[in-house]
C-alpha cells in the first residue's frame, strides 16, 4: 500500500499496532473532558399493591409453605434501595424448617376453630333467615371448609385412624354447639343437607381441593342420625358407579357411607353388601372394602339377628373368598383376610333364616357341583360342606333333594361320594335313616331307566348308590372278624376265672383238667425247660470265652484305634484350614442375620397375635358355650356313675374275698415273698452285669490292638512295597 512518503507497505500486524499507539494518544484528551455526575435512581414509593404482597407473605409464612421466589424479590428491591452500592451482599442460606404432616397440620387448624365466630354467624342467618335451617347448616358447613381449605389431604379413608377420626379432634363445645343444632333440624332436612355435603365433598376433591370441613359435618350427621345412609342406598350406590374411575371420589363416598355406629351390624353388612363389596372389583378400592368388613366384624356384636344377609350375598361372599376368578386372587394379604371373615359370614347367612336356611340355600349350592372339574378343591369342599349343613339342619332338603335329583346326577353323585367318605367326620350328624331313604328312592329310579336312554351322570349315581349301600351293610354287620376273635377271647378267659374261682385254686380245676389231658400243661413246661436251658447254656459260653475274645480283640483295635486318631486328627486340621473362608463369612453374616431377625419377629409376632386374638374373639365364645354344657352334664352325671362303681368294686371284691379268704391271703402272702426275693437278687444281678461289661470292654480293646498290629505289620512287609513300586513305574511309563 502506497503512502505519503512515498514508500510501500504491508497490511498486517503493524496497523494494528500502530492503532493501538494512535489510541492510547487519544485517552489522555478524553480523560480531559468534562463529566457529569449522574444521579442514582430514585427509590419507589409504595403502592396500595404492596399492601396485597405483604398480606401474601404473611399467609404464607402462616401456612408454612415455601415460596422459592419471595428471597429473590427482596434482595432485588434491598439492591434498588442501596443508592452507591456496587457489589451484591452475600446471605448465608437459612435452613428450611421441616414441613408438617397432614394430620399435624389439620389438628392445628382445627384448634383454631373459632365457636364465637359460629355462633354468630349462626345468629345472622336466623335473624335473616328464620324459617330457613338447611341454609344455617351450609354456612356453618361453609365455615368449617373455608378454615381448612389449606390443609393438604392424602389420605381421604384416615387409614390407621380411631373411626371417628377426624371428628374426634373437635373441641368438646364445638361438638355439642354443632350436635345440637342438628337435632332441632327437622329429618328431611337433614337428609337434604347430608346429600348436599356428599355432593360438596365430591365437587371439591375433584377440584384437588381438601374435603375436611364437609367430612366433619357428614359425621356429625351420622350422630344425629344413624340411619341417614341406608335411606338412600340406591342414589348413592349410582353416584359411587360414576366415579368408579376417580379413586379419591370414590373413596371419599365408601367413607361417607361407612361412617356408622361401631356395634350396628345390620346397617354395616347392608352397606358392605350394597355399596362395598362390588367395589371389591377394583384394584384401587378393594383395600379399602376388605379393611371397613374386618373392623365391622371385630367392633360388631356377636348376637345373630335374622335378615342380615341374603343367599344372593352368600354366594357372592363365597365366589369373591375361594373363587378361582376371584379378584383377590392376586392379593394374598386380602384374601386371607377374608378367608378369616368367611366363618363369620357363613355362620350369619345361614342365622339369617334358621328354620328354612337349608331349603333356601340347598338348590343353589347343588347347582355349583355340575362344574366341580373346573373348580378348586377348597371351592368344592366348601360348597360340600354347606350342602350337608343343609342335609343336618333341614329335613326337607331331603325331599328337595330327591325332586331335584332327575336333572341333577352329576351333582348328586359327588354329594353322596361326600357324604359316604366323610361318613363318621364331616357327614357323622346327617340323619342316616333319611339319607338311607334317599338312597332308596334314587335306586328305583335308576332300575326303571336303566334299560332306556341314560341321562349325563347315570352310571357314576349308580355306582355311588352302591358304594353307599355297602357303607350301609358294613356299619349293620357286627359278625366282623375282629369283633369276632374278640368275643372268643372274652368268653374263654371269662370261663377259666369262673373256674378257678369255683374250685379255690388250678390244682382241681376243670381247667388243670383238660390242660393235663390235651397236654396243654406238659408242652407249656417243655417250653419252659427248654427255653431254661437255652439260657443257662448261653450264659456259660459267655463265661467261658468271652475273656479270651475279649483280650483278641483289644491286641487288635487298640493300634488302630491310635491311628485312626491320629488320622482323624490330620483330616479335622486340614478341613478346618478348608473352611476357614466359610467360617469367616458365616461370622460375618450370622450377626447381620440374627439382627434382622430381631428387627422382624415383633413385627411377625404383632400380627400372629392379633390373628391370635381376632380367631379367640370369634371362636372362644362357641366353644365356651359347648365347655358349660359339658361341664353340666359331668356334673349332673359323673359324680353318681363313679359312686356307683365303686360301690360295686368294692362290694364286688368283698364277696370275692370271702368266698376263698384263705386262697386270697396266700396270694398275698406269695407275692410278698417274690417282692422280697426279686429284692435280694437285683444287686447279685447287677454286679454280675457290670463284670460282664468290663471283660466286653477290655476285649474290645484288645481286638483293636491286635487288628491295628497285624495292618502296620502288613503294610511293613516287603511283598507290599514290591506292589507298591510296580505301580508307581507303570504310571511313570508313557502310553
């Protein structure tokens, strides 16, 4: 690039160098120049808005709820106020305080309930409304939800909860002042107002607001009145199906309808039939249904009153506990939870109707054995089993039975398989002479459509028919071969007592008689003397060599018996060097192990105890029962029987005592002498006994010694280490 000297030049780095010197000529000129002061901003007045911010922050603070932008606004209007300040103050960071619980937070609010406010807002609306109470009980309704619209609700059912939670956390005025408002309320109005708190209560959960305050009122309602939740069951019961989608609704209602007095066990089981066992169904609702029967059936009482379940409830109750499509199927904690209910509600279906329970349920429950191959055992056996309580319980199931038993032989064959197999357990109280009837008829019908065409389960009636018949000729046959060995041996030692007693003694007994002519008597001491001999014989062998083995013996095992101690020695060394890993992990981990187990057995042993005690209130007062009965009929009946016989013992042994009082004494007088004797002999005996061990014992040993000698001296000799040394140079050669 040409310039003003006349010279050429690069573009490059030396512009821009020489810029930079160009610049710093300028700066000195323009620090020069005049300046002027700007003024900092002027801080802003507050505004009626602020007032509204400061209210905000004050209710937050109350309510205990975080606010991650509230820090950041004060420090920005703190930096507008600062007028010279250059740098941002630093703030150290506040811990944040540990929120409260739900429940914590709702009894707090509760406290603060203010009775004065109620009553006079109580007092407006009389003085304005006077003939109007529904819409006192709303703005006292109003009330209570506004002062705890901002406590946050999870649990909607107060699971783990008294029942009348969260009523219970009322002040005691504050239940009284509302109480008796609700009583000078005439019933329809307060229908109307209990509807209209269910229809509050739904509206504001699915609005995700809290429901306490309507919740409140629905229980106080319930105080007032108890029946207020069975009048409309239907209404209700459409309601809960709209919302089966919207858990928290549907909850809310089961809970509302729940709320009843503990011990009313009609109203509960309604309730529970109607509204709740359907809900059984959902996944998300089912806890709930299965948790409110068990509390029911525990603070129920246990008086069974008629009409407080029907059949048609009976065998849904049946199908939902042991029905292969059940929903609970797959909840194992539910089902065994009504698996414990089942005997109850069994036991207050079949209450229900006492006198024609069995005609009512026998028709139904003989139906659901036409699928018994599709069905689980403990389904089938249940369904038997309510089938022969029938058949105890009602005789016209029999007649039933045998009307029905055309169109029904493949259930009647498995009930009378049944009730023939459990013929003295289950089936031992079904009257036989009915059932035998039965069985009668049954066969006549078989012998008049024998030879047309068979229905489906023909064959398998009638060879039930024949099971149980024999069944029948088993138990009135008494000529059995058991019964018949017994009554021989009864009659024949019956027969020798009698003839000893007679004749004072065996010497002139008819029976010393035929011994000696069938030579009875001789062969019994042939046996005697020969068995005599056999032993004196042994025990002469022994005495003679039994040192001898003895001393063999202990040469031969006492040096094996060395070695394979010191062998054993060796190998506990070499598996303890093994195991030591093993042993070190075990002591590691059995610790560990105990201590979790610590940690779990209360928790186990909670809930065995409470199965415990649920099982003894609902079992012990039926046993009980029976104990009385029992213990009055021994009381009535034992006591003179056994007077009674011993009355007769004693009479009994006088007259046999007299009538040979010499025979008697001697007996006494010999037995005495063979006591005496037996007395006089037991320490020979043991001495004897005790010699005898310890020449076994030093036999023993002596053979161990001995085979111990003989395997070293064995293993010693040169034909051994030649076999020795042929094996190991045929390994050592090369295939």
């Amino acid at each position: 690039m040409a310039t003003q000297v006349g010279k050429w030049e690069v573009v490059g780095k030396g512009n821009k160098r020489r810029a930079n010197h160009d610049k710093k000529k300028e700066k000195p000129k323009i620090n020069d120049s005049p300046k002027i002061d700007v003024a900092s901003p002027v801080p802003q007045a507050e505004t009626i808005y602020k007032a509204f911010e400061k209210h905000e922050k004050k209710l937050n603070k109350d309510n205990n709820l975080f606010n991650p932008y509230e820090n950041k606004a004060e420090e920005r209007h703190e930096s507008d106020k600062g007028q010279d300040v250059k740098k941002p103050i630093k703030k150290k960071p506040v811990a944040a305080k540990p929120q409260k619980s739900d429940r914590e937070q709702l009894a707090e609010a509760i406290k603060k309930l203010d009775i004065v406010l109620m009553k006079d807002i109580l007092a407006k609306d009389e003085a304005a409304f006077p003939n109007n109470p529904s819409l006192w009980l709303k703005d006292l309704a109003s009330y209570l939800h506004l002062q705890l619209q901002n406590v946050s609700q999870k649990d909607l059912v107060f699971e783990d909860m008294p029942s009348d939670y969260p009523f219970c956390l009322l002040k005691d005025d504050m239940k009284s002042f509302i109480i008796k408002i609700l009583k000078n309320v005439p019933s329809t109005t307060l229908d109307l107002f209990f509807q209209y708190c269910m229809n509050e209560m739904v509206q504001e959960l699915s609005r995700g607001h809290s429901a306490y305050g309507m919740q409140l009122m629905i229980q106080c309602t319930v105080k007032v009145c108890p029946n207020i939740t069975v009048t409309r069951l239907e209404e209700y019961e459409e309601m809960l199906n709209g919302r089966k989608s919207r858990p928290r609704e549907a909850l809310a209602i089961m809970w509302a309808l729940g709320q009843l007095p503990g011990n009313d066990l009609a109203q509960g089981l309604k309730v529970w039939t109607t509204i709740m066992m359907p809900m059984i169904y959902s996944k998300q609702l089912a806890k709930f249904s299965v948790n409110y029967l068990e509390k029911l059936m525990q603070n129920a009482s246990t008086e069974l009153k008629e009409g407080l379940m029907t059949s048609k409830d009976f065998f849904n109750v049946l199908a939902l506990t042991l029905g292969s499509r059940s929903p609970l199927v797959s909840n194992h904690n539910l089902k065994r939870k009504m698996l414990s209910l089942y005997p109850k509600l069994k036991a207050i279906s079949f209450s229900s109707q006492p006198k024609s329970s069995g005609r009512v349920y026998f028709p139904s429950l003989l139906r659901y054995l036409k699928c018994s191959n599709e069905i689980s055992m403990e389904y089938l056996t249940e369904v038997l089993d309510c089938l022969t309580f029938c058949l105890e319980n009602d005789p016209e199931c029999f007649i039933i039975w045998v009307e029905l038993y055309p169109t029904a032989l493949v259930e009647s064959s498995v009930l009378i398989y049944h009730v023939v197999d459990t013929w003295t357990t289950r089936s031992a109280r079904v009257p036989k002479e009915k059932f035998r009837k039965a069985i009668k008829t049954f066969q006549v019908f078989h012998s008049e459509h024998e030879k047309g065409k068979q229905l489906p389960g023909f064959e398998d009636c009638v060879h039930a028919c024949e099971t149980a018949e024999q069944k029948f000729k088993q138990k009135s046959s008494c000529c059995s071969i058991k019964g018949f060995l017994k009554l021989i041996l009864v009659i024949v030692l019956g027969v020798i007592a009698f003839d000893l007693y007679k004749h004072k003694g065996y010497e002139g007994s008819k029976t010393a008689y035929f011994a000696k002519q069938y030579k009875i008597e001789d062969g019994a001491l042939r046996v005697y003397g020969n068995v005599k001999n056999g032993f004196n014989k042994g025990n002469s062998w022994v005495q003679k060599n039994y040192p001898a083995y003895y001393s063999q013996f202990r040469e031969y095992m006492d040096p094996a018996a060395e070695y394979a101690k010191d062998k054993l020695v060796i190998a506990g060394n070499y598996v303890a060097e093994q195991t030591k890993p093993a042993r070190k992990y075990l002591n590691k981990k059995i610790p560990e192990i105990l201590e979790k187990f610590e940690e779990e057995v209360p928790k186990y042993w909670a809930k065995i105890r409470g199965f415990f005690i649920h099982y003894w209130n609902i079992y012990w007062p039926i046993v009980h029962h029976y104990l009385v009965i029992l213990q009055d009929l021994f009381l009535k009946y034992v006591p003179p029987f056994v007077n009674k016989v011993c009355e007769m013992a004693s009479s009994l042994g006088n007259r046999i005592y007299d009538l040979a009082p010499d025979f008697f004494s001697s007996v006494a007088v010999s037995l005495d002498n063979l006591w005496q004797s037996i007395a006089e002999k037991i320490p020979k005996v043991v001495a004897v006994v005790k010699e005898y061990a310890v020449i076994a014992m030093n036999m023993m040993i002596n053979l161990a010694n001995h085979a111990i000698t003989w395997i070293q001296n064995l293993a010693n000799s040169p034909e051994a280490e030649e076999v020795v040394t042929k094996q190991a140079t045929s390994k050592s050669v090369p295939k």
